[in-house]
C-alpha cells in the first residue's frame, strides 16, 4: 500500500488565474496562483498533505514524475520524519519516491507571510526594505469570519500599495483536504506554507513566528523544522521568536503606517471586533501604551479579561506575556486580574492530568469521550512531551 501524489492538472481560471491540482491519497488538492507569477508544477505545492497522510497511513509516499522535488529537501525529509515522529511516535516513517529536480530560481523576490495580524506585521516590520511579496492564504480564515477570501486580499493589497510590495494571494482547499483525512491543520499549516512558498522560487520566504522562545511546544510551524523545509533555491526564515507578542505589538504602536492595518479578529478577516479574546489581549497593550488610533472600536479591554479563559497551555502562556507586560509597568491591579485567569487555568489543568493519570490509559477514552474532545479522533495530531502520551 503507498499513498500517491498524481494525475497533475493544470488549469486556466478567470483572468490571469492558474490553478494546479493532483489527487492525494485519491483526494483533489488544488492552489491557485496569479498566473503571472506562477512557477512551473513542483512537488513541493502538495508534499505536505501527502507526507503527513503517509505517516498517517504507515505507508510509502509515491510522487508522480511530473512533480519533482527539490533534491537537498528530498535528502533532508527522512530527519524531518523524526523529529516529528519524536512529537507523536504513532506516526510511520515512510519511504519518498520522486524524481529530483532543482525549484527554478526566480533571483530577486523575497517572500512573507502577511494577514496584518501582530506577528506578521511585525515580520514585515523588521524586514521591509527586502521583502518583494506578501503572500496571503485562505486558509488561516477562523471559523467565525464571514467575508470572502477576495476580502482580506484586497485589504491586503492596499497595504501593500502604501509601501510599494506586491500580493501573491493563494486560495487553495488544502486545509479542507487536510481535516477531512483526519489530520490536524496545527501540525500541516507550517509545512505547507514553507512548500508552497518555495515552490515558487524566491530567495527568502520569511514564515512569521507564531510563538516565542518561552511559548515552544511541538507545533506545525516552529523554529527547529521551519529551516529544513528549504530548497537549495529558497532560504525559509522563521522569524520573531525571540520577542514576545506584547514587545511585537510595543514596536508596531511606535509606527501608524503599519498600525493602522492591524487586523486580529477572531470573527473576521478585515475588521477587529474589539471584544473577542484576540482583540482583548491586543487592546490591553495598546491601550496601555497610550495608543488610541488603532483599527478597533472605542471599548474598554479591562473590562473583558474576566471573560479571558484559556483551554490550552499556548493560550495561557499569552496571558503569562500580558501579566509580566503589566507587572513590569507596575499596573498590580490589571496584573492581578490576568494572574487570577492563568492560576484558574493551571489548577484546571492540573486537576484533569491527575483525573487522567488515576483512571489510566482506558479510562482517558471515557474521559475524552464526556468532554467531546473531538481531536482526539483525528489521525494526525500533535502530542505534548511533557504529559508523556
């Protein structure tokens, strides 16, 4: 048994739009491209849902001819398998074939990640006199946002506009894809982005950090793969984890050019709602900072940290950021709230690891099963280390 990349198509949509496709596993996975910019079919633009549902499956990994693989990445995929077989030891190691070939360089255009939200505008902060493109996905769009991908690509460009880069949008159904085989888009958002951006040849590809050095845990973008999914034409950078997300949002305050399209809305892709937790944790900042004119309605953040209740360690570790910001600045009463909500979390957290660890590995299932944690269903998800599952 294998899982096959294969049956490449290549399409003109609209104007000026190319579209590739290829059956995955037997399922249609496709990226559309300004046809302009368009490189030619490479494997790289359907490796990481191909690599993964291997991995899933315990299977080999077969690519068609027609989308060959950049040699060093191919060379380098078998210590990419284990470190992520480190984070979740239930996936397989399967054997790659494709057929090699260099990515053709496109000598000149520096590629990031953009949506305006804090890390990526940060990114594009400290690298703007290089970067050419700000590349732009639909397929970060949160459940709740009800504007069309067309939306935030228009926004988007109007940025772009005020600081003479261009847009490279990518639609694509790839996290559809993704979810659908039961696989985790945490673990394949990093890879596919990296993939995807390479595929297209530039000489940089800035994938903005998602965490800081303090937040680490095994995610789908992260510092120690990031690097790896390079291509001997492409040099992936990931970029801002040394800086905490309160210090990011500290250095965009200094800037009204980039602030004023901040966008980090939970529930859309173009406007900031000002209460959901996202707007919260950013307006706490600002607000402090004494910034007034940033894209958000004019509401009170201290109002809503009550309602801030973190379900994960990644999202507690963003109110640990915002109650050191606070205790630095010497705001005890703000401080104390937010030390209040993370002391609530890891007593939460605490309670449930000591219910799972005295009912055994049998009873997890039951657990699981009266909390509707649905993603432990999934075939690919990423495991912590330090709960030793």
């Amino acid at each position: 048994m294998m899982v096959e990349i294969s049956q490449l198509k290549v399409n003109e949509i609209g104007a000026g739009t190319k579209r590739f496709s290829a059956l995955v596993g037997g399922r249609e996975v496709w990226i559309e491209a300004p046809g302009a910019l368009a490189p030619a079919p490479r494997g790289e633009m359907f490796l990481a849902i191909g690599l993964f549902l291997a991995m899933a499956r315990r299977e080999d990994l077969v690519v068609d001819p027609a989308l060959p693989l950049c040699p060093e990445l191919t060379a380098r995929l078998p210590h990419i398998i284990a470190i992520i077989r480190q984070w979740n030891p239930e996936l397989g190691a399967p054997r790659i074939e494709a057929r090699q070939e260099p990515v053709a360089a496109q000598p000149g255009l520096v590629f990031t990640s953009f949506s305006g939200g804090v890390d990526s505008t940060y990114t594009f902060h400290r690298h703007r006199d290089s970067i050419t493109h700000l590349l732009v996905t639909n397929c970060f769009d949160e459940a709740g946002a009800t504007e069309p991908f067309e939306a935030l690509v228009k926004k988007v460009a109007a940025f772009a506009d005020e600081h003479a880069k261009a847009v490279l949008p990518i639609a694509t159904n790839a996290r559809r894809v993704c979810e659908a085989q039961g696989m985790s888009w945490d673990y394949l958002h990093g890879p596919f982005l990296c993939l995807t951006a390479a595929a297209f040849g530039p000489a940089q590809y800035f994938i903005p950090s998602s965490f800081s050095v303090r937040q680490l845990k095994p995610w789908g973008s992260h510092p120690l793969l990031d690097p790896m999914w390079s291509t001997a034409t492409t040099r992936i950078v990931h970029d801002g984890i040394e800086v905490p997300r309160t210090q990011k949002i500290r250095a965009l305050s200094r800037d009204p050019a980039l602030l004023r399209y901040l966008q980090v809305c939970w529930y859309s892709k173009i406007n900031n709602c000002g209460t959901c937790t996202k707007c919260t944790r950013t307006l706490l900042v600002l607000r402090e900072l004494g910034v007034t004119d940033a894209p958000f309605p004019d509401v009170d953040p201290t109002a809503r940290i009550d309602a801030m209740r973190p379900d994960s360690d990644i999202a507690a570790a963003y109110i640990w950021d915002l109650w050191r910001f606070f205790e630095d600045r010497g705001r005890a009463d703000i401080a104390a709230r937010l030390r209040k909500r993370l002391d609530r979390y890891l007593l939460k957290r605490n309670m449930n690891n000591l219910v799972k660890t005295v009912i055994g590995r049998r009873g997890k299932a039951v657990f699981h099963g009266l909390r509707k944690t649905g993603w432990r269903d999934k075939s690919v998800l990423i495991r912590d280390p330090d709960n030793f599952e």
